[in-house]
C-alpha cells in the first residue's frame, strides 16, 4: 500500500514573510497522490446582506492510504471544511477562492453530472448523527441497496453487495438487520450501516463527521476499528472531524487544528501532540482531563474569552484575544505559517513565538481563583484526598438520596422485559457517584426512576432524607421536585429555542418556587447565571442563538434554579468541544462546593468520571456489577465488564480485535448476566451459578466468582501482555 509522505518533501516549504493576500495558499498544488488537496480555500456566508468569511486560507493535503485528523473548537469551521469539500454548502455559502481537488479532480470547476458521478464514486460522508442520516421509513435492505445502485450495480447484484458489505462491517446477523428498520437497531448498529452505504463506492476518500460522539467506549472503539482495518483493505484516505482528541490521536497520522476559519497548526499526530507548536493547540490538550487526574489536583485548565464572530477582520493573529502569550506583536502582524522539522514529518505553526508555545503559562487567573477557593477545605479531607486521590467525602455527611431493590419491567407475562433488576445505591451530601456502562445498561432508566418519570417495580423504594418518594413525578409534593433536577445530554433537546435565556431561566426559577413569573425574580435570574458564568449580554438573547456551550450552561442554571439537593447529569459534556467541557466540569464542581449539592453524573467518557467522581457504580444490562470509591473501580482489581469499558477507553484503533468482551449478548439464565461476554469465564460455574457481591473493607464491592487479589494478577498479566487473558 502506497504510504504519504509526511516527512520534508510533505508540503512546500513557504516564505516567512507574512503575506499580502489572504487567500494566498500555504503551498502550490495538488499532487497526484493526494486524495484530498485543498490550496488557499476561503469560503463565506451571506449573512443579513453581509458576506462572512467562515474559512480563510485554507490549505492541506491528504494522501492516498492515509487518516488525517481536524480538530477544533465548535464554530472553527470544521463541518464547512467538510461540506466545502462536497459542495454541500447551504443555499447562502460560496467558495470565494482556492481550490478542492479530489483524486486530482478539481471539484470546483465539475458540472452537475460531474459533481454527482464524483460523490457516487470517489469521496462518501459519515455523519455525527446516524439516526438523522437513516431514512426512519424505508428498511435497512432498501436504504443500503440504493447506495450500491447509485454506484452503479443493478438491482440484484446491489442485495447481494448490500448482505455482503454488512458483513464486511462486522454485522453479525445481515439478513436480520437488512430486514430491520432504523429505530430498531442500536446507535452503534447505526453507525455501521451508514459507514456500510457510505463504502458502497469504494471510495478514494472517506469523510467522518464527529462519528463517535454520543457512542459508548466500547461500541465507539469497535466503529473505530473498523474504520482502521477498512482503511487498510480499501487504501482509502480518510478526513477524521473529532472534537475528541484522543480519538485523533489513535486513528491519525497527521492532524490539522482549525481556529476561527484558519488553520493555524499541522503536522504529525504523535509530534503536535507531544510538541504542539501553537497556543490554542497546548490550550486544548490541556483541557483533557489526564489519565489518573481528579478534583483533588486542582481545577482543569480553560481557554479564556470565546471564538470570534464569524466576519470579525483583525490586522494581527486571529487567536491573540484570547492567547495568554500575546503581546504587541501578535496584536498587530498576522503571523505567517513558519514550518520546521520534528521527529515524525514537518510540522506548521502560524504563531510568532512557535518555540516557546509548550511553556504557555499553565492557567489563567480566573483558573487560578478556583484552584484557591477548591484548595479552602479541611485539614482532614487534605490528608484524606493526598492517600486516596480523589476529593474526599465525609462518610458521616448524611444520606441525601437512597435507593433499595430498584427493578423496572416493561410489559406483562411472556412478553415482559426487565430492564433494570435490584439496584441499590446512596448519596450523600456533597458526593458525586459516577454511573457508567454500556449504551443500554439501564443509566437513563434509573435516573428516570429516581425523577419519577417511571414508576419502579413493587418492593423499590426511594427516600429523599429518609423520607419516602411517590414513584410517580405527578403525586410528589413541590419540596421533592425542587430537591432532584436534571441536565440532560442535549441542551438543544430541553431548551426552547425561541425564548430568550431571561425567561428560560424564569420559567424554571418560577416553577421551582411554585409561583408564577415576576419581575421580582430578575435579580435572582442574574444572580443564577452569574453562578454558572452566563455574560449578562445574554440574558435577552434567544436560545437558538447561543453556542454549544453557552446552552448547557443555561440548562445547568435551570436545574440550580430550585436549590435542588440532587443534580442528575445525564451526559452533560458528551457533545461539547474539549475547552467547553473543561469549563463545564469547573462549572459543576466549583457549585457543588459552593452549594453542597449531590451529583449522579452519568458518563462513557471514565476519564471524565475520575476526574469528577468520589464513588462510581458499573451498571450492565440492569444488574450492578461493580460500586466503590472511584479509585479502586478505576484503578483495579476491577469485574471483567469494567475491564473491558477500561480497555475499550484506551483502544488504538490500529489494530482490531474480536474478544469474548466485543460482542454476544447478556445471559439470561441463572448465573453471570456478563457470562456469554465474559473474556475471563471460568466456565459452567459462571453459567449456572449467580456470583456473590463481595465487598473489601473499603466499600469496593465486585460481583465476580474469581477472586479480588486473583483479578488484579489477570488484569496485571494483561496489560503486559495485552490480547492475553
């Protein structure tokens, strides 16, 4: 397989001089072996009569054969990238210069026959959301066979292709789910029939649009396996858009960081990762919540300020706003992209002091007033958190919330199914308990049984302050639904996009108090989005107009508008952009100090769950499998499932595997429910015989027949010898 060519003779080397142009290109043009060549692209919206520049100088290529990665913040200009590249572009985008070349295709100067015999057999888009992307009335058979009939096979010939291609994407039953329609197919069994349409054409190149966002760890690294070993079968190249670093870090060699329509860094993955070169690049990977990192070390590092008004010129560096490095310098010359040599290939920097980058001052002020106020506890948690490495949480602090022998059953007799079976947990004041597990296992339905959404089986039981809680939301009193709010994973979703942020944060602060709107409630409007640093310029601004970021803050100060002693957050960073995430985990943190509320906090992402977390519960198909102080699940002996969401986190991608864990279904007999995925069963005994819930003196509880110390020597010999059980 032809490899790029990611070392000197990767690109031109340009002048060092800052250009006079913008749309002057970085480098010539294309080659023959790029699959992707874009020079100088410059694209704009036509906004209220004005053109916005939402891409600027623009240039990159992607060889034949290779993964490139483009990341940045949400509103960089990422998807237009991708949209430009298919002239996709909404009725109001233009390409006002540069040029897209695809397979040495220059796709600007194709007509419509051109244009569409080039999107049916040379470049296929996956999109972020594949339930959006699937027809929701036609069949899986019928939406996949006319792929294959838009590449040109006849009706006959694209059934057999379509059976053959779900196999090819490891789908283990294709004529079930060919017959199947959308919603009856998981998110990840989405994914791969959308992939699957979109190779239909055996593509030169394969554009991914943030394709695990949403995606649990396991099934996320399984998309992304396949995605690699496709790659390497078809010699396809493939342009990867990921807000999620780690994912790029995996699966790329190279990888271009977008800021505000410009690309101002590029070069090897594994170089601009360990070296980044430009300050919005360091900024970002220092948002990561790092392996082994929790609450006890401090707050996360931000990205001061906000991205840009698309439009906005400036005569300096584009990012100085925003940079804690910027000086006179970067406020008045646009840095030119200096290039130079690194370990792997050549890297670019458009930033006037690209040696020094790496030593950006490590958090801003307002970083450093929160890592004071979190360091304002007692002597006794200080010495607590130095052993244990997380928060500590006073054992003797009340139980806010208590849960016995939940079980949730959908429908009667032989058609019944369990969905949740005896979960049992506590909170107490204060305290974060992580919830994690596969899409599936039962999260959302347990915190719609603790809302009251859904009413728990006979013989469960909630207590609020040992109180009991009707299981129904409609019979319990105001004090109770003030006490348990909720953020969800979409502010999109739970927010009306026609109403402004005053009156969003109203309604929510009026029912809370079970009163009607007022405008005596306005200094207690801004007090709430002074708490969750919402700028006071927002407060007549509608919904639909906030950034992604901006909306889940609004969403938070709802949930916060009651003074509510539980907080369920149901994955409330997932969408959002590294640096947006990095504020929001503050955000909640720096509340739940300053208030004393309670979190369930539901995730995938376990570094996200360390980090926040002081005790963690593994949920799989409804049963609990696993409980304890966040340290010791996450950091082993842990139960083979957990090993498995463990392993699945810090999957490469590169090269993939098919373990007992990566696929089967729970069991449903007498013994393990984790029995038919299990990569360390024991055997019949695992099949037949339910295994206890043993606890160590510490509260961390495995339901597992093998041994606590006989787990952690497996799970040690393992990570030597990875693939090994």
């Amino acid at each position: 397989m032809n490899r790029p060519d990611t070392g000197k003779g990767a690109a031109t080397r340009a002048d060092a001089r800052p250009s006079r142009s913008p749309a002057l290109a970085t480098f010539g043009a294309p080659r023959a072996d790029d699959a992707l060549a874009l020079v100088g692209l410059s694209v704009s919206y036509r906004v209220r009569g004005r053109e916005r520049d939402v891409l600027t100088d623009v240039s990159l290529r992607i060889g034949r054969g290779e993964a490139y990665g483009l990341v940045g913040e949400s509103g960089c200009g990422k998807s237009t990238v991708a949209l430009a590249v298919l002239r996709y572009l909404a009725h109001n985008g233009r390409v006002k210069s540069g040029r897209i070349a695809i397979a040495g295709e220059d796709v600007l100067k194709l007509d419509r026959e051109g244009l569409r015999l080039l999107r049916a057999h040379k470049v296929s888009m996956v999109y972020q959301d594949p339930a959006s992307a699937l027809n929701p009335t036609l069949t899986i058979v019928r939406q996949l066979s006319e792929a294959f009939e838009a590449a040109g096979a006849s009706p006959a010939d694209a059934l057999d292709q379509a059976h053959a291609m779900l196999a090819r994407v490891r789908i283990a039953d294709p004529a079930r789910v060919m017959a199947s329609w959308p919603h009856q197919l998981s998110g990840g069994m989405q994914q791969r029939v959308v992939i699957a349409m979109a190779l239909a054409s055996n593509p030169t190149l394969l554009i991914l649009d943030e394709p695990t966002t949403g995606l649990d760890a396991t099934v996320e690294a399984e998309v992304l396996a396949l995605v690699a070993q496709l790659r390497e079968e078809l010699d396809m190249a493939v342009l990867l858009i990921s807000h999620d670093l780690g994912v790029i870090a995996r699966m790329c060699e190279r990888v271009g960081v977008l800021y505000a329509g410009r690309l101002v860094e590029e070069g090897p993955t594994q170089d601009v990762f360990a070296r980044a070169r430009h300050p919005y690049t360091v900024g970002l990977l220092r948002c990561l919540p790092a392996p082994g990192r929790t609450r006890a070390h401090g707050t996360l590092d931000t990205i001061a300020g906000e991205l840009p008004a698309p439009g906005t010129l400036t005569h300096g560096c584009i990012y100085a706003p925003r940079c804690r490095m910027a000086d006179a310098r970067c406020h008045e010359h646009a840095p030119p992209p200096h290039r130079m040599e690194a370990p792997h290939g050549e890297q670019m920097s458009r930033c006037h002091y690209h040696e020094r980058a790496i030593d950006l001052p490590v958090a801003d002020a307002a970083n450093a007033a929160e890592a004071a106020e979190a360091s304002d506890i007692d002597e006794i948690d200080v010495r607590a958190s130095a052993q244990t490495g997380q928060p500590a949480v006073n054992a003797a602090m009340p139980v806010v919330l208590r849960a016995t022998h939940l079980s949730l059953t959908f429908g009667h007799g032989a058609r019944s199914l369990r969905v949740l079976n005896d979960v049992s947990l506590e909170l107490r004041a204060g305290e974060t308990l992580g919830l994690v597990g596969e899409s599936g296992s039962g999260k959302t339905t347990l915190a719609k049984l603790l809302l009251g959404v859904h009413a728990a089986d006979a013989g469960g039981i909630v207590e609020l302050d040992g109180q009991p809680l009707a299981g129904r939301l409609a019979r319990r009193n105001a004090q109770a639904l003030r006490a348990l709010r909720i953020v969800f994973q979409h502010p999109d979703a739970s927010l009306n996009r026609a109403l402004p942020v005053n009156r969003l944060v109203g309604r929510a602060l009026a029912r809370a108090g079970g009163e009607r709107m007022s405008s005596a409630n306005t200094a207690r409007i801004a007090g709430l989005l002074d708490a969750v640093r919402v700028p006071i310029r927002y407060l007549n601004a509608r919904a639909r107009q906030l950034s992604g970021g901006l909306k889940q803050r609004v969403a938070i100060a709802q949930a916060f508008a009651g003074d509510p002693r539980v907080v369920i957050c149901d994955e409330p960073t997932s969408a959002l952009d590294v640096s947006v995430q990095a504020a929001i985990l503050n955000l909640l943190a720096r509340l739940q100090r300053e208030r004393g509320v309670s979190y369930l906090f539901i995730s995938h992402d376990l570094d996200v769950v360390r980090y926040l977390a002081d005790r963690v519960m593994v949920l799989y198909a409804g049963h609990v499998v696993e409980s304890g102080p966040a340290n010791a699940v996450l950091g082993g002996p842990c139960h083979p499932y957990t090993e498995t969401l463990l392993n699945a986190a810090s999957a490469t991608g590169k090269q993939p595997t098919r373990d007992a864990a990566a696929s089967g279904t729970p069991s449903t007999g007498t013994g393990c429910v984790f029995s038919g995925r299990c990569p360390r069963k024991l055997g019949a005994q695992c099949d037949e015989i339910a295994p206890p819930f043993v606890s160590d003196t510490d509260g961390h509880r495995i339901r597992c027949h093998i041994p606590a110390a006989e787990l952690r020597e497996l799970q040690r010999a393992s990570a030597v010898a990875p693939g090994k059980s």
